[in-house]
C-alpha cells in the first residue's frame, strides 16, 4: 500500500465544508452556473451541444479547448505555445500528480516552495523522492532566498516546484525572481514545475507593478505549468485542469502515464471549459473575478485593521486566499480551536494554518481566509467572525509552545 500523508487541507474541507454557513475557507473565485455563463459569453448556443454523441472525445483534449489553453500563455516576451503544448486533466490536482508521477522516482531529490498545497511535497515523498522545502516566512514577506535554494540543489535534484501566485499566503514571484529560479535551474539541468492555478488572478499588485509571467515565458524548455478551470475561472465542477510545457519530451512522457489513468476528460466539461476560455467569454469572467477579489479583499483587510494587536497578515496581491494571524497579547492561538470553535458558533468555516498547511510546529495561530466567495458569503461571513471575536476570542486557548 503506498504510504503518503494525510492531505490536511482536504480533509479538513471534506470534514466541514458541506455544513457550514459562511464558507470561508474555498479557494476557487465564486463558483458560475452554464447559465451564467452563457450571458458572459453574449453567444447564442449553448456551450453543450446535446445532439453529440458521447464517445471519449478528444483524448488529450479538444482542438478547440487545448488552443484557448494556450492562449493564456501568449504574452509579448515569448513565442506563443498552441494545442500540442497542453496536455488536458481532470483538475489542476490530477495535472500535478501527473507531472510529479511522470518525473520523479525513489533516489531523486526535489525542493519544494513553502508553504504550499501539500500534494505539491507530500505526492513526491509518496513517490520515494527525498523533499527538501524551500521555506518562506511572513518577516521577509513571504519572499524565496535565491542563495539557499541554490545550497538546497544536489546532484539528484529533479525538480524544483513553485506555486505562483501563491496559496496560502497570496504572494506573488515576480519576474525578476522567477528568472533567477530558471537561470539555476537551467544550470543544474533540472525541470522547474510551476502550480499556476490561480494565474491571472492579480488584483492587488499595486500601482505600476507589473503581473509576473508564467515559468513558460522564459525560454526554458524543461519548464511545466499547470493550471486549471477551477479558480480564477469559477468551474471547479467541471474538474478541469492542464499541463503545458514547451518541451514535446515532457508533453509526451506525461501523455504516456496518463494513459493509465484517465483515457479522456468528459466531452461535456471540454465544451464548457472551451467556451469560458473563448474569446467572447473569458475576459468578462476574469473581469467579474478581478473586481470580486478587489471588493473583498477591501473588506477583509478592513477587518484585520480593526482587529490590529489580535490580526495580522502579509497583504494578499493575487490568488485568492489571505494567511491571516491571530494572536492575543503576543502570542499565537490555538489555530485550529479557533477554527472548530467559529465554526461550531457562528458557522464560519476557515482553515487552520498549522493542521493544513504546517509542517512540525510551523504556523501555529495563522488560518487561512478564502476570500473571493459571492459577495454577500464574505460580507455575512465577516459579520460572524467580529461577533465571534467580540464573544469568544479572549476565551480561546493559545497554541502550545
Ligand atoms: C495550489 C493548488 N494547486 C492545485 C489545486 C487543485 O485545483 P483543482 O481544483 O484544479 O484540482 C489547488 C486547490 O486548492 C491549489 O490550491
């Protein structure tokens, strides 16, 4: 039986997230319907054309759905990519499995940003690799050291795995930091895999600045992004997700295993994801999302300002999450009683950063916010943790030393 780690965040999400009132703890931009889609759209049919038979379909993915994939990745630095580029997946989950599956076995080494979703260290441990983390913390912003990811590189290094932008923290890397990834990477002759699911979801960089490129637009041919419908686009129903790389040896490699394991993704979730992605479609959704994330995030960081001394956070940029840590006179609480605890009283759901996304003793009093829900989730949502910070919060238990 293979041996690999509870995956925290999943499960808390599994245990928790069908009963609760206020669900804060999603990550996806507030989900869409087929209909809601259709008005984005402003096109006459449907996106399901109900008279096609139901046969596996397109095996990688359609022609029609890999090229609007691709045309994410079209920026003015690099060549474009197109269809044979994009590998199609059920969710960004099964993309990553497949990139590290493909790639790594026992022996290799492979060093892993932190913190992070927990598959992207916990499914190369699984698979025999050794995992060194490349630790980020909140005093430096959250921000990678170049020189220790460079002392972190052994001879068996396979893979060096990003999330960008970032969950839990909403960081971004930015260009100059993702070259300096590539620039080692490229020396040492090792595949840089980039989780870019909540890629382009930058609202919040600040004036002037510029949102980072994907690890695909630097030339870099053992490069991987993967990607998926399901948060900056609001279809995580479909399970919808991709992997592109500029190499056809990476394309193909991870075509051979996932023959193994999926055939084909739905002919149904390929047509919605192909018209979201169309041209007439997509802009307006990210526009809803952009603005959705701005409007909440506004309110969440008016929260935290009104709790300063008991909240603080490292200001999200991009994605949809905020690490937001709660301390009294000083001193972490206890995360996830105050997680069970909100949740128990005023039915907000949150994610304790400790239990989902710590290793060891790491971020204890920190939980993470999901805060691109539909409006009114994040505004009652909000209502519900100040009563419960004006009702219980003196009362939680600090986390252990
Ligand atoms: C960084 C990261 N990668 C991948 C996923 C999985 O996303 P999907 O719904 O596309 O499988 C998540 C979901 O939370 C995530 O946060």
């Amino acid at each position: 039986m293979v041996k690999i780690n509870e995956f925290a965040v999943e499960r808390w999400m599994d245990d928790y997230e069908t009963g609760a009132k206020h669900n804060l703890a999603e990550t996806c931009c507030a989900s869409v319907s087929l209909d809601d889609l259709h008005t984005f759209s402003g096109q006459e049919t449907d996106a399901i054309d109900s008279s096609r038979k139901q046969t596996y379909g397109a095996i990688r993915g359609s022609e029609a759905l890999r090229s609007n994939i691709s045309k994410l990745y079209s920026s003015n630095t690099s060549a474009p990519l197109s269809s044979k580029d994009i590998l199609v997946a059920n969710g960004a989950i099964q993309a990553n499995f497949l990139a590290h599956y493909t790639h790594i076995g026992p022996g290799d080494h492979v060093i892993c940003h932190y913190p992070t979703y927990q598959q992207l260290y916990s499914v190369p441990q699984s698979l025999g690799a050794e995992v060194a983390l490349w630790k980020s913390s909140e005093d430096k912003d959250w921000q990678l050291d170049l020189s220790e990811l460079k002392s972190l590189i052994q001879p068996n290094t396979k893979l060096i795995i990003i999330n960008n932008p970032q969950n839990p923290t909403g960081v971004v890397l930015c260009r100059e930091v993702l070259q300096k990834i590539v620039d080692i990477a490229r020396q040492h002759d090792i595949i840089v895999h980039c989780d870019e699911v909540y890629r382009p979801l930058f609202h919040s960089l600040g004036n002037g600045s510029e949102s980072p490129p994907s690890i695909l637009d630097f030339g870099y041919e053992k490069a991987i992004s993967t990607g998926s419908m399901s948060k900056a686009f609001s279809l995580a129903g479909i399970r919808l997700g991709w992997i592109a790389s500029r190499s056809s040896e990476i394309i193909e490699s991870c075509a051979s295993v996932r023959h193994y394991t999926l055939i084909s993704v739905g002919q149904l979730n390929d047509s919605i994801a192909t018209r979201a992605l169309s041209d007439s479609c997509v802009d307006n959704l990210l526009d809803r999302n952009i603005r959705l994330a701005q409007q909440n995030l506004h309110d969440l960081g008016i929260f935290v300002r009104d709790y300063e001394g008991k909240a603080t956070w490292f200001h999200p940029r991009a994605g949809t999450t905020a690490f937001v840590k709660f301390m009294r006179n000083g001193t972490p609480i206890d995360d996830v009683a105050f997680c069970q605890q909100v949740l128990e009283k005023k039915g907000v759901l949150l994610a304790p950063g400790s239990r989902c996304f710590g290793e060891g003793n790491d971020f204890k009093g920190y939980v993470r916010v999901g805060y691109v829900p539909d409006r009114q989730v994040l505004v009652d949502g909000l209502q519900a943790l100040r009563l419960f910070m004006e009702e219980d919060f003196e009362n939680l238990p600090l986390a252990a030393v």
